[in-house]
C-alpha cells in the first residue's frame, strides 16, 4: 500500500462554561485532532483498499496522544468520536477504513472503553465542516454525553485528500438535564448499558 503522506494537521481546543444557565464549577473541554493526508485512492476505483487501514494506525495512534495530551490523559475522557471528509476525487468507502484504526486508537490509549466509537463521514468541498457524534467511552446509551464537535480547515480536503478527525471529552453537556441512562448507572457489560 501507499504511504501515509500528511499535508497538515488542525487541533481545536473548547472550553464551555455555561449555555445560558449557572456557570460550570468544571467546564466541559471537547478537543478535536484533524489530518490531512493524500488520498492514495483519488480519481480511480480500487477495489482492495482495506490493507491501508493497517497504515493508518500509527497516525490514528499519534492523534489519540494528541487528545489525551490537551485535555490531560485518559483519566479526564469521558467521551469520544471519529470522522473523514473525504476530497471530492474520493468515495465515501475512503472515509470508512478510518473506522477501525481511529476508533481502536482512541480506545486503546483510554485503556477502559467499552463503547463503539461514533462516527460521521462525507465527501464533500474544500473547506467543508463535519459535525462529529460525540458519545460516553463506556456506554452508548448514555444520554447526557450525546454531544457532537464541528471539524474543519479552510483549505481542506483538497480532491485529492482525506481529513480524518478524533474527538475527545471531559464529561457531559455542561447543562445535561434531559434524563435517560446517567453515567453513574453504567454496567459496563456491553459497551451500551
């Protein structure tokens, strides 16, 4: 397979304190880790691309550090997420064999993540903007952690590129209040309850 050749990589760092109600004791952080690499696949149908989710891993790997270190370590991740917005010389089938190397990044550096790792793709324009699911690491159903962070670059994807994004945070909606599964009632026996 092709190298992984990375053209640049964005970092976003939020910190909310309030929605309109009491200000946070903690605020919430949501970070995001985004890089664009060559689309080694643009322009032609390849029918066995699945080796290269095997060469993504390294940079799956090294963007997960990147999350736990600006939001300090897996101690603090309450919940996560995954995307690609694959250049307009791509298929969507580009921005799926981000599924198991971004994914499987994030939740072995986590080391305890029970939950399958949601996640959004789309091919689309330069400077396009994804909306990445957010959910809790150790049960899906959690619905105070139902959340989604917006990724982008200016200048990206490029026909010819993918951007692959990992979303990480520290807790709940900072005004969480919509009932459901709370965090404190996880089983932790399927990655749902």
């Amino acid at each position: 397979m092709p190298d992984v050749i990375v053209r640049k990589t964005v970092s976003a760092l939020e910190e909310i304190y309030h929605e309109g109600g009491p200000v946070a004791e903690i605020p919430l952080r949501r970070a995001s880790v985004m890089t664009i690499i060559k689309n080694p696949f643009a322009g032609r149908y390849v029918v066995d691309i699945q080796p290269f989710m095997e060469d993504l891993k390294p940079l799956g790997l090294s963007m997960a550090q990147q999350l736990l270190d600006m939001l300090g370590g897996p101690e603090n991740i309450q919940g996560y997420g995954k995307g690609a917005l694959i250049g307009e010389a791509g298929e969507l089938e580009h921005g799926a064999l981000w599924h198991a190397p971004g994914g499987y990044a994030m939740r072995q550096l986590l080391g305890k993540a029970n939950a399958i790792v949601p996640s959004a793709k789309k091919v689309s324009g330069l400077g396009s903007r994804l909306d990445v699911p957010i959910t809790h690491i150790n049960a899906a159903y959690v619905r105070s952690h139902f959340d989604s962070m917006e990724v982008g670059c200016n200048d990206a994807p490029r026909a010819d590129e993918i951007a692959l994004a990992l979303v990480m945070t520290t807790g709940p909606r900072v005004h969480s209040r919509s009932g459901g599964l709370e965090a404190w009632q996880i089983k932790g026996e399927d990655g749902l309850r």
